[in-house]
C-alpha cells in the first residue's frame, strides 16, 4: 500500500467511464484523502463518504451503501 501510495498518478480519466468510490471517513488502513485524490482523477466520480465508520464502511453501512450503488448503477 506504501509504495502504491508513492507512485506518481496514472491518466485514466479517458479510459473509463462513470466512477463510484466509497470510503469511511474514520478508515485508518486507507486514509479518507485516498479517496478525494482519486476522485479528483476522474471527472464526475461520485464519492460517499459515511460517518464513523473505517474500511468496511459498505459493512458498516451497508442499506445506505446499497441504496447509492443502485441510484449510481440507474444512473
């Protein structure tokens, strides 16, 4: 994970399309700003970001997480 973390960003934003990241605002094996920087990479990346909760945050909320997944699979 460290030295992923070290590599210089990689151009992807023309390769693919729409992008759903989801992270825990408390996860302390990836840090929450893992997230921001990769959906800066990637215009119009939806991101939630659920409260309290750490790496399993799709566990933690897992209704919430269904619900936006579903909306972003319709989408």
């Amino acid at each position: 994970m460290r030295r992923w973390g070290l590599q210089p960003p990689v151009e992807l934003s023309s390769a693919v399309g729409q992008v759903f990241i989801v992270h825990g605002d408390s996860d302390r094996l990836v840090p929450p700003a893992n997230a921001t920087e990769l959906a800066r990479l990637f215009a119009g990346a939806t991101v939630p970001v659920y409260p309290d909760s750490g790496h399993g945050a799709v566990f933690q909320y897992h209704r919430e997480f269904v619900d936006a997944a579903r909306d972003f699979l319709h989408r």
